[in-house]
C-alpha cells in the first residue's frame, strides 16, 4: 500500500522551471549528481566537486536531512527556516555536516548546498511538510469545511495572486505583480505560494498528482474557496 503524502519538496530545473515532488511517509529522497538521484545536483551544468550522493530526506514525525557525503566538513550544508514571508530567511538555521542528520521545528525550510572548489551555484531545495487532515467531511458537504489555516500574509498574497481571475483574466497575477501590491518580496511571494499550495493539498482540497504550474494551481482552489482568504 502506497504511503501518505507528507512533504511538498520542489526545486528549479536547469531551464529554470520549478519541479514539485511530493513526499510520502515511507520514501527516501536523496540529493547529489549521481544519475539515480532523485534531486539531481550538479549534472547540468556538470560541476565535479558536488558529491556523488549529498543527502537524503526521510520521514519520522518530522523530515529529517542526513549528510551522507564524505566525512569531512566541507561538504557540509545548511537547513534555513522560511516560515515567513516577512521572517528573515537566516533567523532559523542549522548546519548539517557529513555523517550527521539534523531535522528542524519549522515545516518549512531551506536545503542550501554549495560544492567548495566547484562553480559557485548554491542549490536550493524548499520544503514544505504538512499534518495529515482529521476526519474527512462526507462528501456532500462543501470543501469549505476543511479546516485550512492561512496567515495574514498568505490570505492577502492569495488575494493577490486571484485578483485578475476574479476579474475575468485567463491567468493569475505574477510573483513579481503580487510583491508589487504586497510589498513583499518576490522570494516572499513564492514562499507563501508554495505554502498555500502545500495546505491545500494537505487538507484534500486537491490530489497532489494534479498537474500543471504551482501558481496556477493554487489560483484555481482559492478562486473556489474564496472564503479562505477572509
């Protein structure tokens, strides 16, 4: 029997374009430049100083990171809590070093990786865990019943990101139209994004195989569940 989905974990293809894994309770992800990767670091471009095999996530009530590169310290990386978009990225943060495995309180974060000696790219894992939802409502209830919890900042950033929908564009706004009417920053912006993405999905509000791009993705389920937004 297939596991529960537990963790929304992306990060940026070599074109540019954002790849959403999302984890199961009974997977292991593991990072680096070996072909059998399922984060592949360092392939394209090809830097040789990123270790064959880096790290690997798992899951044990919370996601844990362990180090499995040589054991020496230069091979270290770094957890960065991003529980908000108005929260500094380095107030929260814990250095994994080779053969030790570290987890954080925050359920989202940061996997930053940087090869000594290689070309200089910091690579960037975001993770965001979520609690499976109680009991489900049954099913003639309406979704709103789920409960799902949003921020201030999330509620006005998916305000944001719904306006032009709500007012009959085919598209919802951008990261960089949202940080424009948000004053937050675009980095900000797609943190909360892919959060809101992540307790959408927790909450059953949508199947986690649903294709297609994160923004869009969370446009459509908030332009129905307006009533999460206040």
């Amino acid at each position: 029997m297939a596991g529960r989905a537990i963790a929304r974990v992306s990060w940026d293809l070599p074109n540019g374009e954002e790849h959403v894994h999302w984890m199961l309770d009974d997977e292991q992800l593991v990072f680096g430049r070996a072909a059998e990767c399922q984060i592949q670091l360092g392939r394209v471009p090809y830097d040789d100083r990123v270790p064959t095999l880096w790290g690997r996530m798992t899951w044990g009530g919370r996601l844990r990171v362990e180090n499995v590169a040589e054991r020496t310290a230069k091979w270290s990386f770094s957890l960065h809590s991003t529980a908000n978009p108005d929260t500094l990225y380095d107030e929260v943060y814990a250095v994994v070093t080779p053969g030790t495995e570290t987890s954080l309180a925050h359920s989202q974060f940061e996997v930053r990786a940087r090869a000594p000696g290689g070309l200089g790219i910091e690579y960037c894992i975001r993770v965001n865990a979520f609690r499976r939802p109680g009991p489900l409502p049954v099913t003639n209830e309406p979704p709103s019943v789920i409960e799902v919890a949003l921020s201030d900042a999330e509620k006005a950033i998916g305000s944001a990101l719904i306006a032009p929908l709500a007012n009959g564009a085919g598209v919802g706004a951008t990261y960089e139209a949202i940080a424009k009417e948000t004053h937050y920053s675009k980095d900000g912006v797609r943190d909360a994004v892919e959060r809101i993405d992540a307790k959408l999905a927790g909450a059953g509000l949508y199947r986690t195989s649903i294709a297609g791009r994160t923004p869009d993705r969370v446009a459509r389920a908030l332009l129905d569940q307006r009533s999460l937004l206040g």
